[in-house]
C-alpha cells in the first residue's frame, strides 16, 4: 500500500524533501516522452479486462483502475509482455522494481477523486507520463501546489509528501507511473538497496515456505 504504515521504517536521511522536481534530471525522461505513441496504441490493444480496481485502501470517489507491470517486486510478465515499449524503457534505466517501488498504468474515470495520502519511503521519487489528459479540472496537487499534467510530458513528485490527484471532467485521465531512485542517491547506494531489498524478499518468500512446512508437519504429528 502507498500510505505509511506504523511500522514502517524511518526516513533515509540526507535525502531532498522538494515537492517537485525538475524532470530534467532523470535521464528516463526523453525516453518516456518520445514513446507515448507507441505505449498508447499498446495499451489500446490490451483488453479491457487488463484493468483492475487499484486495491489500497485509500480514500477515494469514483474508479481508479490500474494495469501493474511490477508490484513491490513482482514482475507481471503477461502484462509486461503487451506493453513491451514501457516495459524496455523501465528495464533499461534506474527505476525501483524491488518491494520499495511501482510501475504501472493508473486510470481515473470521470468525476473520481483520490484523497490525500503519502507513499512508504522518501528512497524514491515518482514519475507520471501522461498518455490521456482530458480538458477541465484535471489535476494533482503535492504538498500545497497544484499541477496539470501535460500529453505525452512527463512530471516527477515527491509521493513521501502528501498528495492528491482529481478528475473532475468528462474523459478519462491515464498516466504511466514508474518510481524511480531519489536523485539524491548516489550509484553505490542504489546498488546497495537494490541487493538489501532483493535479498529481504527472498528471505520473506523461503520464510512463508519455512512456516508452511512447520504447520504442516505440527498438523501430521496432531
């Protein structure tokens, strides 16, 4: 889920706290950008059914629908397979696709409002290229400023900051989300978290196998 959980570790520190960030700065950018295209008419070809409801338990008015191409360290590779432009781009850059990151197709029907909420950890930024953006109050808001989003440009935010997105119009809003590294870490350290966070998942898998066993084995035993 992207709000913070009690338990949820403390802030890396040293990291920026900017609402918005120059996109600019992520070489992911011009790439994004120059196939909106080409992942449009990806998407097109999905069937409707490649949407579900997007499950967090956040508040919200409306549909808010999603397509996951990688979810918190599972890859979807039927999903992945049908947008294979996005899917390249993610792959061949620095995103977040261990259990600290998103990479997915988000869509607002008309009249549906997500209410504010904050992402797990300041360890990422958040990207959104905008595939469909109808005209009239369609927009999102971090921290206390107010954006639109723009066909076929890319925005990067804060989502450790409070926020909040809206479409208040008569067509649907889609964006590609993908979380990236926060730019304020250096090469090393992504390295790093990237092995730390792939090895705590593995952990997590062989630990729920762990117990399975165990339970089953005190079942036999009864």
């Amino acid at each position: 889920m992207d709000t913070p959980l009690r338990d949820a570790p403390p802030p890396y520190p040293g990291l920026s706290t900017e609402a918005w960030y120059d996109p600019g700065r992520f070489p992911i950018v011009p790439a994004l950008e120059a196939a909106g295209a080409s992942i449009r008419a990806e998407l097109a070809a999905m069937p409707a059914a490649a949407f579900h409801r997007e499950a967090e338990p956040l508040r919200r008015d409306g549909a808010w629908d999603v397509v996951m191409l990688y979810e918190r360290g599972k890859r979807h590779d039927a999903n992945c397979a049908a947008l294979p432009t996005l899917t390249g781009i993610v792959e061949r850059f620095e995103t977040v696709r261990t259990f600290a990151g998103l990479v997915y197709v988000s869509r607002l029907v008309p009249g549906t409002h997500i209410a504010p909420h904050r992402g797990p950890t300041n360890l990422r930024v958040r990207c959104h290229l905008a595939l469909a953006v109808p005209a009239g109050d369609c927009a999102l808001r971090v921290r206390g400023e107010t954006r639109r989003w723009v066909a076929d440009r890319c925005v990067v935010f804060n989502d450790f900051l409070e926020h909040e997105a809206w479409n208040e119009t008569s067509g649907e809003r889609i964006v590609a989300v993908v979380d990236l590294w926060h730019p304020d870490l250096s090469e090393p350290e992504i390295v790093m978290l990237e092995r730390f966070q792939t090895r705590i998942l593995r952990q997590a898998f062989n630990l729920q196998h762990y117990w399975a066993d165990n339970d089953r084995a005190r079942a036999e035993k009864a």
